[in-house]
C-alpha cells in the first residue's frame, strides 16, 4: 500500500494543501499539535476555538484579492460556503479615486476591476471552514495532540521517508510537507538528522499589534463608515498605524501598531488607552462608537516576527527530497501588509499541482519546489523588508524628534511607495496598480517598474495633495493615552 503524503501542521497552509492534495486523489495524513475545533454553528464555533499554538490567529486577518482569486479557481466550494455563513466580499473599487488621465495611455488592468475583492473573514473562521471541508473529505485522516519531533531518511539521508513523533511512533510518508508556520520545524528536524542547513534571509520588522474585536449592533449590518483603504479603514501614519478590518457576521478587528522599543506605548494594552488611540484616528473613528458597536474581547498584544525567507525555500543548494515547506514555514512577511493567508493558499494550491504533475520524489521535483516557493515570495520578502525598514526608521525619527528621512525606493528607478500613493489619490490608473501590488494580484516590479506607470506617477507630483483627514501627532496620541484621561 503507498504511504499517504504527511501534512505536518493544521492551519491555513497545512489544510488548503491536504484540500489540494485530496481533490488530486492523493491520500492525506495531517498531523496536528493542539486540540480540534469546537462543533457548532461556524461563527460561534470560531469564537470558542482556542489556538494557543497559533498566537497571531487572535488578531487581525483578511483575505487579499490574490487569496479570493485563488478560492475562485480552485476551491469555489470553500469560498461559497464561507459567504453563506457570514464572511463578506469588499468590492475595493468602491475606494477609487474618480478618474484617470484621459490624455495618458491606456490603462492596462481597466478590465480586470472585477478582482480587486478581498474576504472579510476572521482567520479563525476561515480556518474552521477549511477543516470543515477537509475532514469530510475520503483519503484524509486529521490527527490532533500529535507533534512531530524528526524524520525518517532513506539509508542515502537524501531522501525523507516518514516522521517521528514525539511519544516515538514512526509514520511512513510519501512525502512530507512542514506548515509548521513561523515555527518552521522542518529546520530544527534536519539539523537533528545531521543534514546541513543554508541561511535564512531575514529583515527586522520592529513592529508590535495591539488588537480588540467588536461586533456591529446596528440591525442592517451596515458599516458604521467608509473603508477608505478599500478592505480596511484607517491608515498606516508617520509615527503609528491605526487599521479596521471587516470581518464575518457582523464582527471586525481594530488593530494598532507602533514600534517594538516604544514604552510610551505600552499602555495600549489597557482597554481605556485602546479606545482613546482608536477614537482619534481618522476612518477608525466611527468604528469604535459604543452606539454601533460592542466589544468582543479584551486588547490582544503580540509582537511581530522578523521578515524570512528560509533557505529551505530558495534555489541554490541541494535540497532533501520529499520535503517541503508552504506558507509560513517557507517565508514570513511583515503582517502590517496582511499577506500572509493568501501566499499561504496560493503557495499550497501550486505545490499541490506540482506534485500531482511531477510525483515522483526526487531531485527533479525538489528542485521545481524550490523555485515555485521562490517565484511566489521572494517579491514579497524583498519588498517587505524595505517597507519595514523604511516605517521603522521613521516611526524612530518621530519618536526621538528628528527629522523623518526620505524614503528611498525599493529598487533604481522604482518610485518610492509615498509617491505612488498621492498620485493614486487623484489618478485611478495608478490606483489601480497600486492596489494590484498590495493585493498581491501582481508583483511590485510588474507594476512599478513599467515606463508608464513611472511617468503617471512623476505627472501627478505636479499636483499638490488634498487636505485629507489629518492623524493625530505623536504628543496628540501619547496625551490621550495617559491613563485616568480617557474614557472607556
């Protein structure tokens, strides 16, 4: 009998990549640390559901339009069964500005407005759909409480064979995919078996959230304000971020971020500060008036991981066959951009079509992996390291009193991401391409670096900027945070 693919990890990569597998007829074992999710309606069952091992599952979440374009094309049942439960589809074009150049050249993604949507979903929710949908599936087993603590190689040690758990049991894989997540356990199991180990790449963030979920009281379910970010309201400002997140059923996040080494913001973990921060912030506003909406859980903390991109997914070296990282045991990438389920379904869908196309296990079909994982996020890794780099610096500047750099661009050439958004705030074409790039439906160099997308964005410098609505400034903020000043 063939051994069945072994799915190290249940979460978004782990279970889109067994749904994957499946619907290609392959057998699937999923082999999960924590505890299975309640039963129960789908919006009650995802409030109940305890991740421990999953920390950043209670915070923040929503799927870009390159993850709905990926349930559109290959899981069409999951996305239908996640709107007929609550979740929601944000038509982003609702935030465009009203019109383009008519004088300039014509715009290339005119056509393509109907995939600039983004699912209004908690993680959780989502999450539990997928189990949902894979459980129920023939040829799949989920086993939970169940940790992995190393491979089996074959007698070459090029080539893996199984996994060891933790109490010893040693389960025969076809091959082995790791969705460990940040955790990337595939590392630490072939430095115990010996096998060398590249570099990783990786790129501070130097960020932490703060986050509270509410739900809308309002009958209508209307929101209590416009999302001028298309799928979230709110900005990411010069000394701190302030974002809402429609989610399912009524319910959505309101996330704050600011710097790691910031004392003056660590009162943001009291509820009174939270909604002092929130209330001042342009878009979030609305949101947080206890007429509209009511809280549903206390003000989460976490700090972020650093941008990686390991070397277990980047061509080069010599890689062990039969094993392979998706989502975030692959590349990790600032969450402030919100990417990271997207790349995760993305990466499981196209690694799953590999191995259905090329099944069998060896260097061929390592090296093919390898170069899909680097095709989809190496963009996203370079580009979240410089977007990291330059929010840090000048959250740090305005946090000391200096004078905020000049944000350079990410490559030569390349008009920095500040230029870009003031010319997109007047000019719907190149809306449209900044959009694209931060939904992750084209790269940053497909975009950006094209003659005509430069010269838009150089016209539109001529034009000076609208008043807009003004965040609060740093002293502004940190006088409403002081605690027994700010209601509740």
């Amino acid at each position: 009998m063939t051994a069945p693919a072994v799915i190290v990890g249940g979460s978004v990569a782990g279970l889109a990549t067994a749904l994957a597998l499946a619907e290609r007829g392959q057998a699937v074992r999923i082999l999960e640390r924590s505890a299975p999710p309640p039963d129960g309606p789908a919006a009650k069952a995802a409030e109940l559901w305890h991740r421990p091992t999953v920390p950043q599952a209670d915070h923040s979440h929503i799927l870009t339009s390159l993850g709905v374009r990926v349930l559109r094309r290959r899981a069409p049942r999951l996305l239908d069964t996640a709107l007929e439960e609550g979740a929601r589809l944000l038509d982003l074009t609702e935030a465009a500005p009203a019109a383009g150049d008519p004088c300039g050249p014509a715009d290339p993604w005119a056509a393509a407005d109907h995939e600039l949507t983004a699912l209004a979903v908690r993680r959780t929710f989502l999450e539990l759909l997928l189990h949902r949908a894979v459980r129920a599936l023939p040829g799949v087993t989920v086993e939970h409480g169940t940790a992995v603590r190393g491979l089996l190689l074959d007698p070459s040690r090029s080539r893996v064979t199984g996994v060891v758990t933790d109490d010893g049991t040693r389960i025969p894989a076809r091959f082995v995919v790791d969705a460990t997540g940040r955790k990337a356990a595939s590392l630490s199991w072939l430095s115990r078996a010996g096998i060398p180990l590249g570099e990783d790449l990786t790129g501070p963030t130097q960020l932490r959230c703060f986050t509270r979920f509410y739900r809308l009281t309002a009958p209508d379910g209307a929101l209590p304000g416009p999302l001028n970010r298309g799928n979230a309201a709110g900005g990411i400002w010069d000394h701190y971020a302030a974002v809402v997140h429609p989610a399912d059923n009524g319910t959505f996040a309101v996330a704050v971020g600011t710097p790691t080494a910031d004392p003056a913001t660590d009162v943001l973990r009291e509820p009174a500060a939270f909604t002092a921060a929130a209330r001042l912030s342009p878009y979030v506003t609305e949101w947080t008036d206890e007429r509209v909406a009511e809280p549903l859980t206390d003000v989460r903390a976490i700090s972020m991981p650093p941008n990686i991109l390991r070397s277990t997914a980047r061509p080069g070296r010599r890689q062990v066959a039969g094993l392979f990282p998706v989502g975030d045991a692959a590349c990790v990438t600032d969450p402030l951009f919100g990417r990271g389920m997207s790349l995760a379904l993305h990466h499981a869908f196209r690694l799953a079509e590999l191995l259905g196309a090329h099944p069998r296990v060896g260097e061929d079909q390592s090296e093919r992996a390898v170069r899909i994982a680097d095709e989809i996020h190496r963009p996203w890794y370079e580009q979240a390291v410089h977007d990291s780099f330059t929010r840090s610096r000048l959250w740090r500047a305005r946090a000391e009193g200096g004078t905020p750099p000049p944000v350079p661009p990410a490559a030569p050439g390349r008009p920095a991401l500040p230029e870009v958004a003031r010319a997109a705030a007047a000019d719907r074409t190149v809306w449209r391409g900044l959009v694209r790039v931060l939904m992750g439906l084209n790269t940053p160099a497909e975009v950006f670096d094209t003659a005509a997308f430069r010269d838009r964005v150089r016209a539109a410098a001529s034009h000076p900027a609208g008043p807009g609505r003004r965040p609060p400034s740093r002293a502004e903020l940190l006088a409403a945070l002081t605690p027994g000043e700010v209601p509740r």
